[in-house]
C-alpha cells in the first residue's frame, strides 16, 4: 500500500478445543513470534494449566505449513494464502514435560550405563 499506511492482516487463531482467539489486525511487518505472544496473552483462563508457557510451546500453521518465529506476516504470504480477508491460523501446543518425563531422559544417556566386566 502506498501513502505511509502499513497493510494490515486481519486473523483469528484456532486453538486445539476449537475455540478462537480474535480476529485481530496485526500490521504486515508482524513477527510470527509476536502472534505467538499475543496469543499466550489471550488464552482462556480456564484452560491456562493445559495452555502454553511461552511462544516455544506454540506451533502456527497456515495454509499447511508451520511458520517460523522469525518471519514476517507478508514472508509467510504464498499464493495458497495471501491473507486477504479474515485468515484463519491453527494452534498446536507443545505438551508440557513432567519432572517423571526429564528424569527418564536423563537416566537415558550412555554415561549412566556401565559395563561390568572385569578384565583378568
């Protein structure tokens, strides 16, 4: 656009119960990263135990394909999406770890396991 006006996208993010947050406008020069923290932000109260911590346990996607933190709105744009009218994002969120699930992990790695042989 032209005469100083930054464009601007309108979208609504679907999240995995199939509720939504927005729409909202984000100007073009928008980093993936900051929808992704606009929409830790916005998550449902009553759902934030099951809801992300940060924008690394969130995953968009767009027209298939998951778009990087650090792309603008108008990078991600393809000719399958060039986001005119209301454009619909998906959410996929990263399943928190447990303490149970680092420790086995952990207890994994070759380090912990020894041979006992004994060479005569």
């Amino acid at each position: 656009m032209s005469g100083g006006v930054q464009e601007q996208f309108e979208i609504k993010f679907r999240l995995p119960d199939g509720t939504d947050i927005g729409p909202k406008r984000y100007p073009a020069a928008s980093t993936v990263a900051t929808l992704k923290e606009s929409i830790v932000a916005q998550w449902p109260k009553a759902d934030k135990e099951k809801g992300p911590r940060t924008v690394n346990d969130l995953k968009l996607i767009n027209a298939g394909k998951i778009l990087e933190n650090n792309k603008t709105l108008s990078e991600c744009k393809s000719p399958i999406c060039d986001f005119s009218g209301l454009t619909t994002m998906h959410v996929v969120v990263r399943a928190p770890t447990t303490d149970k699930q680092s420790n086995k992990i952990v207890a994994k790695k070759p380090k912990d396991f020894r041979c006992g042989c004994s060479i005569m």
